[in-house]
C-alpha cells in the first residue's frame, strides 16, 4: 500500500469519526451540518477511488440534508431523493455492484420512517450492502466502519429487543436456546 492509498482511506475514516459524533449535537440542524460535513469527505473518499456510485449518493445526501435542514416536508424529500437515485444509476452503472449504495440508501430512507427495532433491522440490510460495495471499490475505512456497526446493530436486536423472549437458555451444559 502506498501513502496515497492511505490517505484516501484516512478520508474514509475521518468522515465517519464526524458522522458519529453529528448524533451527539444538541439539535437537528447541528446533526445535519455535521452531516453535510462527513457526506463531502465522503465524497472525496470515493472520487478518489473511482467509487461513482458512492459518490453520487453522498453527492445526494449533502443535498437531501440540506433540505432537511431548511424544510419540514420530510416525505417529498424521501420521494425526490429516489427519483434523484435512479437518474444516478443511469449515469454511474457499470455492474451490478453499483446498484447497492442506491438500494442501500432508499431502503434506509424508507427505515428511518419506521419504529426503532425496524430501523435498526434495516441498518443491517443497508450497512451489509455498503459493506460489500465498500469492499469492491477497496473503501477498507468504509467496510470496517460497515461491519461494525452491523455487528453493533445485530448486538441490539439481540440483547435490547428480547428476541429470545419465551425462550430460555440453559443453566448447565451446551450453551443452546431450549425450545
């Protein structure tokens, strides 16, 4: 790996240290600034790694936030965006790999209307999707940061939402769910 190489992964890496932190701002418009922030590194990110697709989603997402931030109409947002997804694809496709940002991301847009454990469902849907996509165009920042927050999401359904209710574990032996 070559020093360049590494700071395009540094990009990667630090735009996602400012998503994280946007969802500690007090306000919404605070979050989407920060927001807007990380989506430009992000563009850098996947410019330089000839990442269109990525690209062109976080191209859409600094827009998308933007709106957000200056309008309540949360729904013709959602819609517009899409619309917005798919003359993307018809700019950027070039296999079949390219579609996943674009699912990944209107299938997160429709989620996050949803109640939480649905959220957090699809979150592991949308982050395996960026995940592979990540790993196909070589963002190693972007499929780690994916994994983790798979793993993160997966732990929460887990533990959080009692998806083990009405079953038990056993006191001794085997460590198997008994039915």
């Amino acid at each position: 790996m070559n020093l360049w190489f590494l700071f395009i992964q540094f990009i990667g890496f630090l735009a996602w240290i400012i998503l994280a932190l946007s969802f500690y701002r007090k306000t919404t418009n605070k979050i989407l600034i920060f927001q807007v922030i990380a989506n430009i590194l992000f563009c850098i990110h996947y410019l330089l790694l000839d990442g269109y697709s990525g690209l062109f989603i976080c191209m859409v997402e600094i827009l998308r936030d933007f709106l957000y931030y200056i309008t309540t109409k949360d729904n013709h947002i959602f819609i517009i965006s899409t619309i917005v997804y798919i003359m993307c694809i018809l700019i950027s496709y070039t296999n079949f790999l390219d579609l996943f940002p674009y699912i990944a991301s209107t299938i997160d847009g429709f989620f996050l209307t949803k109640r939480r454990k649905i959220v957090v469902f699809g979150a592991i849907i949308t982050y395996t999707l960026w995940f592979i996509y990540d790993m196909y165009v070589k963002s190693y920042s972007g499929a780690i940061t994916d994994a983790i927050i798979i793993i993160s999401n997966l732990s929460i359904l887990l533990f959080n939402f009692d998806i083990f209710k009405g079953k038990t574990l056993p006191r001794h032996g085997l460590n198997r769910i008994s039915y």
